[in-house]
C-alpha cells in the first residue's frame, strides 16, 4: 500500500543499497560545477571591466560558453536522475552507478521538453484568463487593497494548479523508464486518489532539498551579507562589496572548491531522493509487476 512513509523510505533506501552510486553522481555534479566555475571566470572578469559591460554584445560573447555549459549540465542532470530510478526500477541493472546513455534516456529528455512545452502553454492560458479577471475586478473596484487581494489569489490559484498537475503527471518520468515507453496517461490515472500521498512525499523531499541548499549557500557566501547590509545606503561601498563578491566567484580559491563540493553534494543527495521518491511511488503503485520489493522496501 502506498504511503508517504513507504515512498520515502524507497527514496532513502537508494543511499542504504547504492551509496557508492550515490557519491559518483556527487563526483560528476562536482566535475560540472568546477568546469562552471572556470567557465565563468572570464565573465566575471567581463563584468568587472566597465568598457566591456558597456558593450551589450562582448557581455551576451562572455555569456555564450556559460549557456552552452548550462544546457549540459541539464542533460547530464536528467540522465543522472535517469539514474536514480534505474537503481529502484532494476536495481539488479549493474553498470557504474546505473549510468547509461541510450534509449532510456533519450525518452526521458524527450518527456522533459513535451513537459516544458506543455507547462508554458498551461501556466500562460491560465494567467491570462485569471489575469483578465482580475483586471475586471481592479477595473470595476475603486479598493487598491481589494485589487491586491484579488492579484494575490490569481497568483495563488496558478502556482496551486502548476503544483497539481506536476504531482498528478510526475509517475510518467518512472512509469516511462520502467515500461520502455512513453506513459502518460497512465501516470495520470495511477495518481489519481494519490495526490495528498504523493504532495507529501515531494514536500519532504523539497524542504530537505532547500535546507542543504541555503546551508551551501549561506556558506558560500561568506562575508557578502554582512558587507552588503554595512554598505546600506551607501552606493560606492555597495558596488564594491558586490564587486568583491564577484571576485570570489570568479576565482578559482580553496573556497570556492568547497562551494563546489558542497553544491554536487546536495545535487546528489537531490538526485537520489526526487528520482528515488518518483520510483519508489511508481512501485507501489505497479507492484505487481515486481517480485523483488523486499529488496527495495525491506
């Protein structure tokens, strides 16, 4: 029976059966964040420099190679998370930490791009209902904080319904990879009654996410709050604490290699309980078509 309880513990069985697994994807995300930072570094270097960030086109040239990393950074994002499904779907699959680069993968960038597309063209038809009918009513009300009120809702009703249609859709990634084909609606029909079941496991997921991040973060910051709220009210001393701060990030320093290090730490770790989670759920919902569930569940 699927619980938020049971997903989760699928999610972290990946770190108990497959931890070496886990801390190569760390190394790959490491690899990627180290070629982003030396990557930047010439921008950054741009950016410091006022003749070159007077000049729109030298900025989009320093811009150029950071994009073109970004997009791979994306794909090896989605075969590593690729991966981590693997490892509860077939965790019998072998290889170097379920890596592959082949059909399944190619489905999962494909479903990833259809999602997108599909995303875009929700949330924009639905602002731009809601959005007109706010407009209504800021036009037929003569109350700005009515207006706000209502602008407030409109924003809240969007992100609910983008919250609901990535929970209900979010078995077709595992479902997809576990089939051998693209399953959509499937994945619509196995969520369905299993909404709050799923939300909950993905909210778990997320906060665990967001605290490793803003740890990460905060550290690799380092002094750059501190100096921007002494600077307050004074431009000259904001720019350059800004400009400080750019220096470090465009530096390659033993900082900087922890912050790197830190950041394809909680890339993993996301990796590993998001595409664990989403497997796990898949699972329990397909279990029948399983035999091994001990060895993922216990």
């Amino acid at each position: 029976m699927i619980s938020v309880g049971r997903i989760l513990e699928g999610a972290f069985g990946v770190f108990r059966e497959h931890f070496t697994a886990v801390a190569i994807w760390a190394g790959i995300y490491l690899a990627g964040n180290i070629a982003m930072l030396l990557t930047m570094a010439p921008m950054m270097t741009a950016a410091m420099d006022p003749a070159t960030a007077a000049d729109p086109n030298a900025v989009m040239a320093a811009m150029g190679p950071v994009w073109l990393l970004n997009l791979v950074l994306a794909l090896v994002g989605v075969v590593l998370y690729t991966a981590a499904m693997r490892s509860v779907l077939r965790p019998d699959a072998g290889g170097l930490a379920f890596l592959r680069v082949g059909m399944d993968e190619l489905r999962m960038i494909v479903l990833t791009i259809l999602f997108f597309i599909g995303s875009v063209i929700l949330f924009f038809l639905a602002s731009l209902v809601l959005g007109l009918f706010g407009a209504g009513v800021a036009m037929g009300s003569e109350s700005p904080a009515l207006t706000f009120l209502v602008s407030l809702l409109i924003g809240l009703v969007v992100f609910g319904l983008a919250i609901y249609f990535i929970i209900r859709f979010s078995l077709a990634f595992p479902l997809t990879l576990h089939r051998g084909e693209f399953v959509i609606g499937e994945a619509w029909r196995l969520s369905r009654g299993h909404f709050w079941t799923l939300f909950g496991a993905a909210l778990v997921v997320v906060v665990i996410g967001f605290i490793l991040s803003m740890i990460v973060g905060i550290f690799s910051m380092g002094s750059y709050f501190a100096d921007i709220l002494a600077a307050a009210g004074n431009p000259d001393a904001t720019m350059l604490a800004a400009e400080r701060q750019a220096e470090r990030l465009g530096s390659f320093s033993v900082m900087m290699i922890l912050q790197s290090v830190g950041g394809a730490v909680v890339a993993a770790v996301w990796v590993a309980l998001s595409g664990g989670s989403a497997a796990a759920a898949a699972r329990l919902l397909v279990e029948d078509e399983f035999d091994d569930a001990e060895e993922v569940f216990g």
